[in-house]
C-alpha cells in the first residue's frame, strides 16, 4: 500500500447507527430501488441533512428522540 493510501484511509470516521425494523426496511428497499449500497445511502443521507441545517447554523439541530 502506498504512503499516499494509506494517508486516505485514516482521513475517513466510521460510525455505527442503530434502526428500528421499520427503518432497515425502508432503507432495503432504497438499496435495490437506487441500486445504492447502504454506505452510499447513508452518507448522502448525512450531506442532505447537514446541508438543510447548515443555513440555520445559529440555531442549534435538534435532538432525536429517544424510543422505549
């Protein structure tokens, strides 16, 4: 691997997110509609998010709601 690879790896956060049955499922379904992985789908999903809020970036986003 090359010194400039291996720069690129470190560069990128991973992160593990949590779905209700319901979420996964729609999100499946996204998967084979768009023909999307679900990394790509989740990542877009992020930019989208973080692109609407940016605009409003002197009010804090909100907190999800927690489930029991």
């Amino acid at each position: 691997m090359t010194t400039e690879r291996i720069r690129l790896c470190q560069i990128k956060k991973r992160i593990i997110v949590n779905l209700e049955p319901e979420e996964y499922q729609q999100l499946s379904e996204l998967n084979v509609q768009e023909e999307r992985s679900f990394s790509w789908l989740g990542r877009q999903a992020i930019l989208d998010y973080t692109k609407k809020h940016k605009s409003s970036s002197s009010q804090p986003i909100a907190k999800a709601s927690t489930r029991k």
